[in-house]
C-alpha cells in the first residue's frame, strides 16, 4: 500500500513538473496568482492521485 502512496504521488509530481515545463515554454504565468488558483490546482492534484489509487487497486 505505501508503495502505491509513493508511486502515485512520484507521477503526479512527474506529470506536474513536465505541465510547468510546458506552460512555461509557450510563456504561461506558471505560478498560481491567487489563493483559489492554488486551491484549484491542489484539488485537480488529489483528483489525479485518487485516479491514480484507483487503477492500481
């Protein structure tokens, strides 16, 4: 079980860091301006854990 914790949060770092590399590279504000923004991308994050938890179940 932790090991699905790790690997599910290891590819939705991965899959965070290369989103950041792509919006910067087409000059996107890459950084959340506002609180709801941050709140917006956390919960879009645990969605995509909760996927990723849920496949490998």
């Amino acid at each position: 079980m932790k090991n699905r914790r790790r690997l599910a949060l290891a590819l939705s770092l991965s899959v965070g860091a290369l989103l950041t590399v792509a919006s910067a590279g087409r000059g996107r504000n890459t950084l959340p301006t506002r609180s709801s923004d941050l709140k917006s991308s956390q919960r879009k994050i645990a969605d995509i854990n909760d996927d990723i938890e849920a496949y490998y179940i």
